[in-house]
C-alpha cells in the first residue's frame, strides 16, 4: 500500500508541476504576446512619425512650386496686359495719324441747335383740332 500511496504522492506531483509548468508557458506566451503588441505599436507610430516628417518637407517643396506657378500665372498676365496697352496705343497712333487734320470738323454732322428741338416739340397750328 505504501508502495501505492507513493506512485499516487508522485502522480500527484507530476500533474502539479505539469500544471505549473503550463501555466509558466502560458504566462510566457502572453508575455510573448504583449512584446510583440508593443512591437507593433511602436513599428505603427515610427512609421506615422516617418510620414508626418516626410509631409512637413513635401509641405515646403508644395508652397514653392505653387508660388512658382502663381508667380509665373502673373508675369505671362502682366506680359499680355503690357501686349494688349502697347497694341491699342499703336494702333490708336496709326489710325489717328493717318487722318487728314480736316476730317473731324467736315465729316461731323451738325449738331442740331436749341431753337430747332424746341421747334421739333411745339405744336404747329395745324395739329390742333
């Protein structure tokens, strides 16, 4: 009997330390686990402290080439403003010097004069009924 209490002492034993040893490797996976969590986690905010870093440089480089275009927008507007002014001054010197001096006073036509409107307004004996 002796014999037997002892196998079962050891059974016992041997179940226990299997217990505690399971318990021991769950205890280091979950340990594993959360390494591996915070791994991840870091990993995840190096690569948005990367990207953040990469934006605020193509930010500068943006702002630039947006001002360049705008800059540019605004010369190639002026260049035509200065195009279309010194295009109509020429064409307003050749036109007006092309002219005889006399052109404006005998192509004009006559202007009518006050006396002829109030003419034009007053009923003439004839209308009246």
């Amino acid at each position: 009997m002796r014999e037997r209490e002892a196998a079962l002492r050891k059974e016992e034993q041997e179940r226990e330390a299997a217990l505690v040893k399971e318990a021991l490797h769950r205890k280091e996976r979950e340990a594993a686990l959360r390494k591996e969590k915070r791994e991840q986690e870091a990993t995840l905010l190096r690569e948005r402290e990367r990207e953040q870093l990469e934006a605020r440089k193509r930010d500068p480089e943006i702002q630039r080439a947006h001002s360049k275009q705008l800059a540019d927008s605004a010369l190639e507007y002026r260049q035509q403003e200065l195009a279309l002014e010194t295009t109509h001054h020429t064409q307003r010197q050749q036109a007006t010097a092309s002219l005889p001096i006399s052109f404006n006073v005998s192509h004009t036509k006559k202007k009518p004069t006050t006396s002829d409107v109030r003419s034009r307004l007053t009923p003439t004996a004839s209308y009246i009924g």
